[in-house]
C-alpha cells in the first residue's frame, strides 16, 4: 500500500501552504504527517534536512520524494 510521510513543522511558511494540499490528496493517497519538531526519530531515519518533505514510500520502501511545495497532480501523479 502506497502511503506519503509528510515531514512538516508549524512555524514552517511553506508547511503551512502544502497542508491544504496533502488534505487534498490524503482522500485518495493516505498522508502521514510527521512534525520533525516531535518526532525527529523519523526525520533522520528518512534523511529529511529540508521542509517540506513528502516521501512516498510502499511496503516500506521509498518510491519517491518531493522537497518544497508542488501543485496537488505532482503528489497525485504517482
């Protein structure tokens, strides 16, 4: 099962314009949202030095990554 690990933190700009976005795309692809602040375990077992962070990983393999805001088809296009 694909699923997307969105790393994010709340005084993050950028975090704060794709959050509408992954709702978008959580009614068809499943979206975990991780705040690196909380839960910065995750963040560095999935390499994450930038945020935003969308990983989309299946079975628990990372199949793709996009770092910054894109538009909702990037994230749907998978």
């Amino acid at each position: 099962m694909k699923q997307y690990l969105y790393f994010s933190a709340p005084w993050c700009g950028p975090c704060r314009t794709l959050g509408p976005i992954m709702e978008q795309v959580n009614g068809t692809i499943p979206v975990q949202k991780i705040n690196v602040d909380e839960n910065s375990e995750m963040a560095q077992q999935y390499n994450v030095r930038n945020i935003p962070t969308v990983v989309l990983v299946e079975n628990g393999q990372e199949i793709k990554r996009i770092i910054g805001v894109r538009n909702t088809n990037e994230y749907l296009n998978v």
